[in-house]
C-alpha cells in the first residue's frame, strides 16, 4: 500500500468516530423535545409504551434526514482541527503532500455519508413517515374513545363536549348521547342521540361517532336564526387533526410518498400549477439535502484548519451556525419557490449552490497557505 493511501485512510478513521459520536449527540438534542412531548401523551392521553416507542423509531428518519449533513460537518472539522493542532498536517505537507492529495479521503468519507443519506431520504424517510401516520391514528383512536367517561362531560375532543349517561363495557357502546359541537364557530350545533358509537377505519385513517335516532338543533352566530334536524343515522367525524395530527386523509402528504408516488401524482396537475411546484420541489428535495453532506464533508476541511487549537466545543458551535446558515437558505429558497419567484428545481438546490460555492473558495484558500 502506498504512503498516500496509508495517509488517507488514516485519516478517514479519524473522521469516522467523531461522526458516530456526533450523530448520536445531534440526534438525541432533537428527540428531546418530542420525547418531553410524547411523556406528555402517555400521562395526558394514556398512550400505551409500545406505541411511544414505535413513534420514536418512525421519527428517526426525519430526524436523519438533517442531523447525517450536521454530524458530517463537524466530523470532518473536528477532525482536521486535530491534525492541525497536532501539526501532522505541517508534517505532511513538509513531505511533499498537498491538500489537494488529501482530498481523497474527505471525498470517501463524504460519499458514505451521502449514499446513507440518500438511502434514508429515497427509501426509509416516506415509508416511516407514512407508517407514523398509522401509529398516531391508532394513537388518536385510543385516546378518543378510552377518554370518554359515562356520567361526566367529556372534553378529550377539542371544542367538543359529549356526554354519555351510559357506555357499555362489552362495545363501548353509548346510550343516551349528548354532544355540544363549536368547532366551527359560526355554526354550533347541539346533538342529542338515543345511542352512538365510535368507528374506525385503519386504511382510510378516518374516525366516526355513528350516532342513532337522534336530533341535531343548529343556531347561527347571530342566534337569529335555527333549525332542527331529526336523523335515524348520522356519522359525526371527529376532529383527529385536533387530538394529535392530521392523518384523516386518505391520501399521502408529499413527505409520505414514495418517488414513484410522487411522480404519479406529479401527473395528475399541469406544469406550473402550485400543487405540481411543490411536488417537483418535493422530489428533488429528496436528491438535494443528502447531497449536503457532500459539502459539509468538504467545507469541515478548510474550516478544520482554521480552527487550530480550539477546543471542539468551538467546532460544535461553528457546525450549528453553519447549519442554522443553511437551513435559513432551505426556508427562504422555500418560500420563493412556492410564491413562484424561483423555479422548483432552483429552489431545492439553491442552498446547496451557494454553500458549495463557500466550500471552493475556502478550500483554494487553505491549499494556497
């Protein structure tokens, strides 16, 4: 093996444990506050462990989806801020070897961690997605119908009371049905129902309060005006979206669908309507943040030997104003793509663009010292 190879892959090894350990550190500041949020669930909405869990896990490929470019920037910075601090780096370049001939192990670096990347982001990102979105359904199904309590006034539905004199133990089956409904201010309605009872439907994700022989008395904003309404059978849909999310759709949101998915549907909309604008952006999104990594694996390098014998916790703090950098460039080229003053594909890519034009400029500087 020759002195070059020996070289870059010891400095390859450098890289990969400080990534591993900043991956971990990343990914566990951004779980916090939904772990605090998912206690809150257990406590305030008896959502069982195993479901708690299983959210946590789904959430993971988001929370990849950004901490991989975070954890590769500061990998890459830390450990070229060692070598520096060491003077391996004058070492090296006292015999004879450039920075340009140690590009090649940053490079290597930087494209496993776009190949994990971009598997997560094409593969693992929609379907953990969608699957959350089956969990918290499953989740707002429980919450919905366990915190319903006979002989009180329920309001585990927001901007909804229901009250029930009686539920039956077997099928949770309600008699004598009461229910104030506000949630559309203008139009509050009073039901009361001889009986009702909760139906879910798993594969649409929609959850209905089926109520019997009942009347449904409607009064304006104004209370100027009413009317009574007798049904034999009525489905009421309750406010999922209010519980915990919105996942009564049957239909995929851009986030939980595949690329295929999202090509299919990019054909059912004309070019240039807004729904096509945000599916194409959707699409290259998928491409465009993995890629990143590629560029903060790079840019840790000059910035690395900028550093010089800092302590990390600089590296750190420079790794997140780098990134809060570039996800201020990903919010602003977002907004402009969906007012139309930039075209989809420029706006997916634009952050990219102007952080690897900082990325040259910093190299060609650090190879001319």
């Amino acid at each position: 093996m020759g002195i070059k190879k020996i070289i870059n892959l010891y400095i390859f090894k450098e890289m990969v444990p400080h990534f591993t350990t900043s991956l971990l550190v990343f990914t566990f500041l951004v779980l916090a506050g939904k772990i605090l949020k998912l206690t809150e669930w257990m406590v305030n909405h008896g959502t069982q462990l195993g479901h708690v869990l299983l959210i946590t896990l789904y959430t993971l490929p988001s929370v990849f989806f950004f901490t991989f470019p975070m954890a590769a920037l500061l990998a890459s910075l830390i450990a070229f801020s060692r070598l520096n601090e060491d003077n391996e780096i004058t070492a090296l370049k006292s015999s004879g070897v450039s920075l340009y001939q140690i590009l090649p192990s940053v490079m290597g670096f930087s494209v496993m961690i776009y190949l994990l990347s971009s598997c997560i982001s094409l593969y693992l990102f929609p379907a953990s997605n969608y699957a959350m979105a089956k969990v918290l359904f499953d989740v707002a199904r429980s919450s919905a119908s366990v915190g319903i309590k006979q002989g009180i006034f329920n309001d585990t539905i927001p901007n909804m009371i229901l009250y029930a004199n009686q539920i039956s133990a077997n099928d949770q089956t309600m008699k004598g049905v009461f229910i104030f409904d506000e949630r559309d201010p203008a139009f509050p309605n009073t039901i009361v129902a001889r009986q009702g009872k909760i139906h879910s439907d798993s594969e649409q994700m929609s959850l209905n309060l089926r109520l019997e022989g009942g009347t449904m008395y409607m009064v304006n904003k104004d209370l100027d005006s009413s009317r009574a309404l007798h049904f034999t059978t009525y489905d009421l849909k309750l406010g999922l979206s209010d519980i915990m999310r919105k996942v009564s759709s049957r239909k995929k949101d851009n986030e939980e669908m595949s690329l295929p998915e999202l090509r299919e549907r990019m054909g059912q909309f004309d070019k240039g309507t807004i729904v096509y604008n945000k599916l194409l952006k959707e699409v290259h999104k998928r491409f465009s943040v993995p890629f990143a990594c590629l560029i903060f694996g790079l840019i840790g390098l000059p910035l690395g030997l900028m550093m010089g014998a800092k302590s990390r916790s600089y590296g750190a703090a420079l790794s997140i104003l780098i990134f809060v950098f570039y996800y201020i460039l990903m919010s602003a080229a977002d907004s402009f793509g969906k007012t139309g003053q930039l075209h989809p594909v420029l706006a997916a890519w634009m952050p990219n663009l102007i952080l690897g034009a900082i990325m040259v400029v910093l190299i060609w500087r650090a190879t001319r010292r």
